[in-house]
C-alpha cells in the first residue's frame, strides 16, 4: 500500500467531504501529485453527534472544530479542512489558518417547496434553520413567521422540507453548488436583504505552526483576496466576541484598492438591529474591522451582549 504523503482531516458530512476533496485535487494539480497519496481522514465532532439543540446551547462554533484540532495537534493529520463560518477566532496554541481557497458566492438561498421567494410565504409559515443570524435576521424582515431550530447536513434538511417538517428553509448558497446542487435553491437572498455570516463560502486549511513543509505546499493553493476578506471580517468578529449567542453577520469585499465591510449586530428575536459599514484601504483592514466592532459594541450597550 502506497505511504500517504499527506492526511487530510475533516468532518464526515457530504458537504465536508466535498470541501476536502476539492483541497486534495488542488494539490495534486499544484505539486503533479498522485492524488491516492493523499489520504482523507474522517474525523467525527461534537457538533455532528448532538443534533437535537441548537449549536448555542452546546457552546457555538468550535463544535465542529475541537477534535478534529486535537488530531492535528497530535500528528494523526498534517491539514484540516474547515468551513471558515465554523472556526472561532481565537485558534489553539500551535495552530494557524495561513491558507484559503478562493471563496464560493456569499449569499444565503432560500428552499421550499411552496413558495417562490420569502416574501411569498404567508404569515404563519413555519421556516427551520440552524443559524441564530439567519433567524434573528429572518424574525427582523419578517416577525409574522414561525422561525423553528433545524439542524443536520444538508441532505437530512431537504428531507425534513419534502416530510412538511417546515415550510421553508435557507442554507449557504455555496455549500449548494460544492455539493452540485445548486438547482436545489427556490431563489437567491441578495446580501442586502441578509447579510451573511462572517467568513460565508470561505474554505479555511488549518495546520501546525511549527510545519513548514505543509505550509509550503498549500502555499500554490492559497487564494491571497479572500484571505485579505475574511481576516477582516474575522477581526470584526473577534472584537465583538464572537463565540457569543448574539447573531453576528459581516462581509467585506475588495473595491479596487480599497476594502468595503459591512456589519450587524441583532437581538435573538430580531427586534433590534444594529448595523455598520467601513470603507478604507486595504492595509488599514484590521483597524476599520476594531473599529466596527466598538462602534457595535456601544450601539448595543452593556446589556446586548449579557447572554454570551
């Protein structure tokens, strides 16, 4: 049996799989690689063995990170492959993310089976997601709907839909077409309408620090404006504590020379909505992100944050 030449660690779910894969073959093609010599290795997380709460009440993100961590840590793996959205922005000791592909489209989509867009379902309807931003957002467009905790992969959520579990759902657009099904989406929420999670459609690859082969072999896959984004948007985070139950969106795009961020802070039931945006030059990104996420901070007052 041909020695692997590197381990990939990753989650279990088809779309995690999908994003490892994509992360192999990229390699291979970078370094004209056998891409057999690169073994995937699953590793199963807490996040995806408890699936009856909301991710809040476990602890929020680091759910799908924690073991897979402890394996890099302890040399099982040489890479993890994350779906940045998930990571905390604070990274174990010996730890670090210098690589990301290039990012997949940003927006939220919208599924059901009874409506066309979100502005068709009747007051009433019942909408299942996972994500405390999309509902909180969700419950700030529209209070007249019943937002219901709905978790599971992908495929386990369209299930529910066809089973009349809800009437609607929304997942990341960009998991979608990884996955091949992009047609699955009834139609596309414009990033005006929601803003995303901060690093949405972001593939992250995690690895020792002290590993300079590793570091640089990913070096030839690495995506430099999409690490330039979510940096930011992951500073923005950081600055508001962002482990927190609060719902928490951001996006920043490069705008010729410059770096445009947008950023909300919302109550859970979506009653109070509090946004900002920036706009300056790429190298002033992490203070504009600091700055963001103070001025959110005093918008919200002492109170907005007493559930983290």
């Amino acid at each position: 049996m041909q020695q692997s030449a590197l381990r990939i660690g990753t989650r279990g779910s088809p779309l995690a799989l999908a994003q490892a894969h994509e992360v192999r073959a990229r390699l291979a093609q970078a370094h004209d690689m056998d891409p057999d010599s690169i073994e995937i290795v699953i590793i199963k997380t807490k996040g995806d063995q408890i699936l009856d709460r909301a991710l809040a009440e476990l602890g929020g993100k680091g759910l799908f990170t924690k073991e897979i961590e402890t394996a890099l840590l302890e040399g099982d793996i040489d890479l993890a492959v994350h779906s940045m959205k998930d990571m905390p922005t604070v990274l174990p000791e010996g730890l670090v993310i210098p690589v990301m592909l290039e990012r997949e489209d940003t927006r939220d989509a919208f599924i059901s089976l009874k409506a066309q867009s979100l502005a068709d379902l009747p007051a009433g309807a019942v909408v299942g997601t996972a994500s405390l931003r999309r509902q909180a957002q969700l419950k700030h467009m529209r209070p007249d709907l019943e937002v219901v905790t709905y978790r599971g992969n992908v495929q386990r959520r369209l299930q529910k839909l066809k089973e009349e579990v809800v009437d609607a759902t929304f997942l990341a657009y960009a998991g979608l077409r990884r996955l091949g099904m992009a047609d699955v989406a009834t139609a596309l929420i414009t990033q005006e309408e929601m803003l995303p999670a901060v690093a949405q459609g972001a593939i992250g690859i995690e690895i020792r620090e002290n590993d300079a082969r590793t570091g640089e072999l990913l070096a030839a896959i690495n995506h430099t404006p999409t690490v330039q984004c979510v940096s930011m948007e992951r500073v923005f985070l950081h600055e508001l504590d962002g482990s927190c139950r609060t719902p928490i969106a951001g996006l920043s795009v490069l705008d010729g020379g410059d770096i445009y961020f947008r950023g909300m802070i919302l109550s859970p039931d979506g009653s109070i909505c509090h946004r900002t945006e920036r706009r300056g030059a790429l190298a002033d990104a992490g203070a504009l992100a600091e700055d963001a996420g103070r001025e959110l901070k005093d918008l919200g007052g002492p109170d907005f944050f007493a559930g983290c």
